[in-house]
C-alpha cells in the first residue's frame, strides 16, 4: 500500500485525514501479522510526528535519531497489542514515542537542575511553529492553542514539547504542583474540545 | 506544611501527558484501575496530545526508517492478547505474568458464561464440568496464536485430562456453507477435533478437544458445513501441543 508523500505535506481536508486514520490502523494489523512492507509503509507514515516529537523533547540530534528508532521498533514488536477499540493507531504511535523521549531525558533533568531555572526565561508556544513544517494539522493547533489562556498553554507547552513533570513545571513557575496539573487538564480539555477530536 | 495531595482526577492532563513520575505516576496507574471515567478521558485527551504531535511533524535524517526496517526483521514480535489486558502505556512491571493469568481467569469465566446459556441440556453440562475440568487442571497451560485467515486463537491443554479448550476471538465469519473445524494432528492421520460454533459477541466457542495423545497438534482448517473426516484445505492455525 503505497501512501502519497505529497499530500502529507500539502493541506488535508478532515475526509483525508479519515481516510489516512483508516490506512494506518489497517496497516497497523498488517504489521501485527509479521508484514515488513506494511511496516515500512507504517514508518513512512508515523515517522514526521514521531522525529518531530522526539526532537522537541529531546532536542539533541543523535539522541533523537536513537530514540525514533527504539519507537519504531517498539511499534513493530508490540503491533498485535494495539487496541482499535481504545483509540486512534496515531495515537498509539505518539503516546509511545512521547514515553520514551521523555523517559530519555528525564534521568539527564534529574542531575541538571540549572536547565531548569535557564528555561524559565525561553518559554514560548511558538515550539509548534519552530519545528514544524508548513501543515494544515499545525495551523489548526495553533489556533486551538490560542484558544487557551497563556497559563493553561504555557503548562501544556512544557511538559508536552519540553517533557517537563507538572512538579517542574511548577517549580520552574513558581506556583503550587495542583494550579499547574489543573491549567494541564483545562488546557488539555480545552485543545480536545476545539480540536473535534473523537474520544 | 504538609502539602496536600491533589484530587487524582485532577492529575489526568498531566498523566496523559507523560508528566507525571514515580510515585505520583504509579498512584495514577492505581487510580486508573478504579476509575472508568479517568480512563475515559484520558483516552481522549491523549487524541489530543497525538495532535500536538502531528502538528510538530519534522521529516527525519536520511536512512532512519531504512534502519529501523533492518532492526525490526531482526526483532521478535509480542504474541497477540485475546482479553482485554492492561494498554501498553500502562507500563506495568509484571504485565506478561498478569496477563497470563487473566488470560486463563477470562478463557475460564468465557466458558462458564458460554455455557450458562446451554445449561438446559444435560450433554453440554457434562461439557461444561470436563471444559472447567481442563482449565482448572494443576498442569493447565496457555497458548494463544493468530489464525491465517484472521482471528487469534487461545487454547488452554492439560496433559493429565489428555484434553484442551479452544476459544477464539475475531474470526471472521464463513458462509453457511463453510465451517471451522479442529483437528488432533498426528503421526496416522489427523483425528476429528470438533466443529468450531458460531460467534457470539466475537468470541467462538468454548469447544472441548478430549482424547489427547503426545505429540499431537492442533490444527484449524475450513471445511464444508457439516465437517470432514479429514482435512480437505490448508491448516489456518497450527499448534503443537
């Protein structure tokens, strides 16, 4: 199954985006039966959002390259395990690209403690704009970010594009770990609510 | 000051977006088990960060995905689950013995709830005590398979009651002309096993296989309605036993 490198890149209507859902879960089950040419199509798809991801968390090059590999090898080894009833195969692609990028640093945060108060100052949800290139699914978080407060959109755009825990994140903003958890929940709800996305 | 803990519901963002760790993380994995609703949520919030991260989409170095094809024909493959075990984010230190266990606990109450509905005739009832027989056997052991044709099969064999169960989730259904058919593989020729019943909720059986030998294999095939004495198509799903 062959997928058109060109329309990732240009503008998706939601149709197409329904659509390439449905490609990537059927060649998810594919991949669960041992197919290496649905696996290599399965990179080709997942391998820009899961680079990106790991990239901002991770920012440093070859370490991000190690850990997109580990991803993806990760969603070979364990295809037969993804649930549809439980979710979208995207979704089960970045949450596990997300645990390791942040399992990645998260042992080097633990023994720099200046990065933290350095960060303070470099905050900006324009993280988004930064590392992705022109997409339609970029602008349309933009404008859903924006649909936050700046205090629910700075929580979520640290622990998500930073790996940040919510207590750092409450360290590095000084205020109580429960207002921050709170602004990540609202924020999250919120970007869910705009964005349509079916639970 | 003692700093009190937040509510878990509250920790919900922050958990689906892997920013909770250590003991915070594990009490929410615990919360988790117990609420349906923060299961829920947290379903779809991670639809959202799974945007987040398709809005920051970067096309990779050169020859990663080339390397990453390489490093998977080289890897093996986790066996599929047939119960509705613990997601892989879970991340649970004992998953794979946990599941087992579950595994056999639900092939075990999938017979019971099976049969409870046969529970009129007095044959199925037999049926019944010799499926609950074999699955509670000291020597009970699991496997589970994916079947060719589509489906993943779980089979729980005890060698002291010379027998085996099938279950088996997702087969896709056959024309009435058609219909699943276990065999007992071995050395002389393979041996009737029984006819798989339709689907129910799209579980199939429980089916009792008794007069088991050494050495035999199961083995699946689609026969004819009505059976055959022996195997006229290619085996779907081979186990050895």
């Amino acid at each position: 199954m062959r997928l058109d490198e060109t329309s990732r890149s240009a503008g998706l209507d939601l149709a197409a985006g329904e659509t390439r859902a449905d490609e990537l879960r059927a060649l998810l089950c594919q991949v669960a039966r041992g197919d290496s040419d649905a696996f290599e199509a399965v990179c080709r798809h997942i391998a820009g959002p899961v680079f990106g991801t790991v990239r901002a968390v991770v920012r440093d090059l070859p370490q991000s390259e190690e850990v997109v590999q580990e991803v993806l090898v990760e969603v070979w080894r364990c295809a037969s395990r993804f649930d549809a009833d439980r979710g979208s195969a995207m979704a089960w692609v970045t949450t596990i690209a997300h645990r390791r990028a942040v399992d990645r640093v998260r042992s080097e945060r633990r023994s720099a403690e200046r990065e933290l108060r350095a960060a303070s100052h470099a905050i900006a949800y324009d993280d988004v704009a930064e590392t992705a290139e022109a997409n339609l699914d970029a602008e349309r978080v933009r404008r859903c970010l924006r649909s936050l407060t700046s205090l629910q959109r700075e929580a979520v755009t640290l622990a998500y594009y930073r790996g940040y825990t919510y207590r750092q994140v409450a360290a590095l903003l000084g205020v109580a770990a429960g207002t921050v958890s709170t602004r990540m929940r609202d924020g999250l709800i919120r970007l869910r609510d705009c964005l349509g996305v079916e639970p | 000051m003692r700093i009190r803990r937040p509510e878990p519901h509250t920790l919900a963002g922050a958990y689906a977006m892997d920013a909770l760790e250590g003991n915070d993380e594990s009490r929410f994995e615990r919360h988790l088990e117990r609420c349906r609703q923060c299961a829920e949520e947290i379903r779809g919030l991670r639809e959202a960060t799974s945007r987040l991260a398709v809005a920051a989409a970067t096309d990779p170095p050169a020859g990663l995905i080339g390397r990453a094809v390489i490093a998977a024909a080289q890897t093996r493959q986790l066996a599929p689950l047939t119960s509705h075990t613990r997601p892989v984010w879970a991340r649970r230190t004992k998953l794979a013995l946990t599941a087992a266990v579950a595994g056999i606990a639900v092939v075990a109450a999938l017979a019971v709830a099976a049969q409870s509905v046969h529970d009129q005739l007095q044959q199925d009832q037999r049926q019944s005590r010799a499926i609950a027989s074999v699955l509670t056997a000291r020597d009970a052991a699991m496997m589970r398979a994916p079947v060719s044709t589509g489906g993943t099969a779980t089979v729980v064999m005890s060698g002291r009651e010379h027998a085996l169960v099938f279950v088996a989730k997702g087969l896709p259904p056959l024309p009435p002309t058609r219909c699943y058919e276990l065999w007992l593989m071995r050395p002389g020729g393979d041996k009737p096993a029984g006819m798989l019943p339709g689907p129910r909720h799209g579980m199939t059986g429980p089916v009792l296989a008794s007069g088991l030998r050494t050495g035999d294999r199961l083995g699946l095939t689609i026969e004819p309605a009505g059976g055959s004495p022996r195997p006229t198509t290619a085996t779907i799903l081979q186990l050895a036993l």
